[in-house]
C-alpha cells in the first residue's frame, strides 16, 4: 500500500535516519531543543531525545496507526512515539487497547527499554517534531509529509490506517493525493468511527487518545476496543 513512486531512502531504517537528521522545520527544531535543555523537573536527570521522532513497530504490519506529534516531555524525551508521557497518558490509552485488540505485547508504554514489540502494527505520527502547545502549523504538517510517504512505502504489507483524530486524518489524505491517489467526493470528514476505502486501503478515524478526551468521557476503552475489532474483521 504506497502512496507515492518518487525516489526515497532505500530501507526504512534508511528513512528513520532521514527523518532523524531532518531540519526542515526551524520553530520545530528549536522548540523540541529547548525543551530538551530546560527539561521537567521530574525528568531533570534524564538526557532528551529532542530529535525528530521516526514510527516504531512491526515492518510487516497491516495497521498503520497514525498520530499527531510527539509530546515535548513523551517522546521528544524518550525518543519512541507515544512513549514516556505520563501514567494514564495517551500512550497508555492506546497501548492498552492495541494490547487488548492483539497489536502489542504490553499495555503501557512509558520506557524504551519497556520490551514493547507491535505485531501487525506500526506507529507513526504526521508530524516527527513536538510543537509548542500540540498544535503544528499547517506548513509543518505538510513539510513533514514526505517522512509519512516514504516511510509507509516500505510497510509493504500495509491494508489498514487508523488515524487519531482530525490532523492525522487530513495528513493521511494529503499524503494519499500526493501519491496519485484518487480520493472520493468531496473529501471524507474526520468522525469517530469512520471508515473509508480509498484505492489502495481503508483509512479509519478515531478519536485522539489525548487526557482531554480520556479524562472527559468523550473516549472510551469500549470506543477504541469497537474500532479496533472492526480493523482486524476488515484485514485480508
Ligand atoms: S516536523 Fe518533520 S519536516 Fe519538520 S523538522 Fe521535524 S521531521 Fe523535519
């Protein structure tokens, strides 16, 4: 399931060292090192990833789950995507239920050297660098998109993405476009639950796993436990 044919990093371990080098971004950059040196103070010990964050997971997965952006003090410290952003945080959230749906090994993700192994699923987010308040500017979520592209090129058993929420939705499709993809009309809306086929795949929305919406009610465990045995029923 690629979504471009242009030239890109030959392997994906060739990408994730792409996307680690990468400095398109200035804000971005200089934000994540900021953070990086001024650190929280529970975390003063502890040196900062502060680098773009590349995805994690299983290459031969057929799930793609796909974020938003590392946290400043989760993975912009940790280095691992949804990795180390606090006890009930959404990285817990969304592990939990991957572990439930028969995705991980593990229900937390708080450490890298937790011994987390995705099966069938690989984790991405559409933008590799934590911007200030969680929210990318546009332009940044566009430049980013290249990483998502070639990244994806290489999980070549790839059937399934599940986006967590609204930007990771819009990203998806964007970068579906720029590979030549034809996408319905109009463009699919972002809604909880929704699933669409494009040509190649099916691209499904969820809800983000943030505090704001697992503390609220407005994201359950039962919510994701429906969405994610409906992915598994749709796998060929
Ligand atoms: S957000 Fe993406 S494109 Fe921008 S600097 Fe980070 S890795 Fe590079």
């Amino acid at each position: 399931m690629s979504v471009s044919g242009g030239t890109r990093p030959s392997s994906l371990s060739a990408v994730q060292r792409a996307i680690i080098s990468c400095q398109r971004c200035p804000r971005l950059r200089s934000y994540c090192q900021q953070v990086g040196r001024t650190r929280r103070a529970a975390f003063r010990d502890q040196v900062y990833w502060a680098r773009p964050v590349p995805g994690f997971g299983d290459p031969a997965a057929r799930v793609l789950i796909l974020g938003l952006a590392p946290a400043a003090h989760g993975a912009n410290r940790t280095g691992r995507v949804f990795t180390g952003d606090g006890v009930g945080s959404s990285g817990d959230f969304l592990m939990a239920a991957l572990k439930r749906a028969g995705f991980s090994n593990i229900s937390t993700s708080q450490r890298t050297d937790d011994g987390l192994a995705l099966r069938d699923a690989y984790i991405a987010a559409a933008v590799r660098c934590a911007p200030p308040a969680n929210k990318p500017l546009p332009e940044e979520v566009d430049r980013c998109l290249p990483h998502l592209i070639d990244e994806v090129a290489h999980l070549e058993n790839l059937q399934v993405v599940v986006a967590l929420g609204k930007i990771a939705w819009d990203a998806w499709l964007k970068a579906s476009a720029l590979g030549g993809v034809a996408l319905p009309r109009p463009r699919p809306a972002f809604a909880h639950g929704a699933f669409v086929r494009l040509h190649p795949g099916i691209l499904v929305g969820v809800y983000h796993p943030s505090r704001q919406n697992t503390n609220t009610g407005v994201l359950t465990p039962k919510m994701y436990d429906q969405v994610f045995r409906a992915v598994r029923r749709a796998l060929r």
